[in-house]
C-alpha cells in the first residue's frame, strides 16, 4: 500500500500517480522515500518493462514541499532524489512522464529525468529556483542542456520563465502534446508501442545512449555494455528472428 502516490500495473505498464493534490503534488522527503521504493521494485520486477508518472489534479508536481519543510516536517534520507528518479541512475527500463499541469522545480526535474515527456497542452514548465535564491540542483542544471542545448537551455534556467507544452515541444523536451483529456490515452500509446518491442533490446538501446552522451563516437562504439551482454544471451535474441521467419508475432519472455 502507498499513501503519497497511486500505483497500477496492467500488461506489462506501471503507472504512478503523484497523491499529493492539495499541494499540486510538491513532494516532501516521505513521499520522495516513498516513490523510490516504488520504482526500486520497478526495477526489480521482471514482469514490468515499462513506466508512467503523471499527477492527481490539476499539476504533474510543483517540485519541493517548502511549506512542509518550513513547518519542521520529518526529514527522510532520499538517496534516489525527486520521485525515486532524479538521482537514480542504473534503471535501464524506460520511464514516460505524462505531464498533466505544472512541473515546476523539481516537478520539471522529475520530468528531465524521464526518457519521454509527453504533455497536455495545459502543461507548464519551469525551474524559477534563481527567483527565491535556489537553483536547480537534482538535475535540471545537467539534464536540460544535455537535452536541448545550452543555449535554449540558459534561456529557461537563468529567468525563470513559464514554457507552455507547445514551446517545451519547439525546444525538444516534449515528445507530444496532446489534447488534456486524452493524455493518458497518448501516454499509454507510447508505453504500449515500446512494451510491444523486445523488453532488453530496450534496455540494452536506452543503456548504450545514455552512457554514449559524454563519449567520442569510436569510444561509444567500441565500448561493453552490460545490458547489450544480456540481450545477446537472452531467450528472446533467438524468438526475434525466428518470430520473423515464421511470420508470427514475437512472444517476448524478457529473459
């Protein structure tokens, strides 16, 4: 049972839902404790390849509970930072975020640290730490101009501006904006097409361009990837082709 999220699981897909509504979904360390321990079992699941976080109400997450940590709320060690995500770094499953609202802070660092953003087209982005004194240290300062530039990317971090879902799109941070409504809908489509592929061909795909980023071409090239060693002795490196020659969808075990 969890008390600050809403956890489903259906055909391979996991979805959260931050819980926190009253709050717009600003996390405090429990939840943040919390949300870790749900995707430390996502990771460890092997009947799980694929993840959703959006938001209850109104805001995908406005990022951290000042107000929580102002009246001298409990402090929790959360070694894997905002959402159990913005510090985790060796979950090689793919993770969307459907961003219904307001990502604000570490709500839009939540996001960043997601492999998809797809967004409603009331979604709104910011990191406006430099407006109260603050800046945006669980990673938006690294992950936002890896992902656009740094120029694109200064423009957002050093004023603190609003970007609507259309703009995020623009400057290559949202993969899809979609009607309000049908946001669920998009981002289940989006997990549905990757949990129809080989689930450690996806991991294998996801390790090797994350850990390419700060790598020379030939380097990357040449390099050892753990998770490709597992898709080439896995049983569905065998069922892929062989799926093929017979004409018949796969049946991918994810092992």
């Amino acid at each position: 049972m969890t008390k600050y999220c809403l956890v489903e699981k259906h055909d391979h897909i996991l979805t959260v839902k931050l819980n926190r509504p009253d709050r717009l979904n600003a996390l405090h360390p429990l939840a943040n404790a919390e949300l870790g321990e749900v995707f430390d079992d996502f990771a460890a699941d092997p009947d799980m390849w694929v993840a959703i976080i959006t938001g209850e109400g109104r805001g995908f997450s406005a990022g951290n509970d000042l107000r929580y940590q102002a009246e001298g709320g409990e402090r929790v060690a959360v070694p894997k930072g905002f959402a159990g995500l913005t510090a985790r770094f060796d979950l090689n499953k793919p993770v969307i975020a459907a961003v219904n609202g307001v990502a604000m802070g570490g709500g839009f660092e939540i996001a960043l640290a997601c492999d998809l953003i797809i967004a409603s087209e009331k979604a709104l982005f910011a990191l406006p730490e430099p407006k109260v004194g603050l800046a945006a240290l669980a990673g938006g300062l690294n992950r936002l101009p890896r992902q656009i530039g740094s120029k694109r990317a200064l423009g957002m971090i050093l004023t603190g501006r609003h970007v609507s879902a259309e703009e995020g799109q623009q400057l290559g941070f949202v993969n899809e904006v979609v009607p309000h409504d049908t946001l669920m809908e998009a981002a289940n489509r989006w997990a549905q097409q990757i949990a129809a592929c080989a689930p450690l061909s996806i991991r294998a795909s996801k390790e090797v361009v994350y850990k390419s980023l700060d790598m020379g071409l030939e380097e990357s090239m040449s390099q050892k990837y753990d998770a490709v060693q597992q898709m080439i002795k896995s049983e569905d490196f065998i069922e892929g082709p062989k799926a093929f020659a017979e004409k018949r969808p796969p049946n991918w075990q994810g092992r």
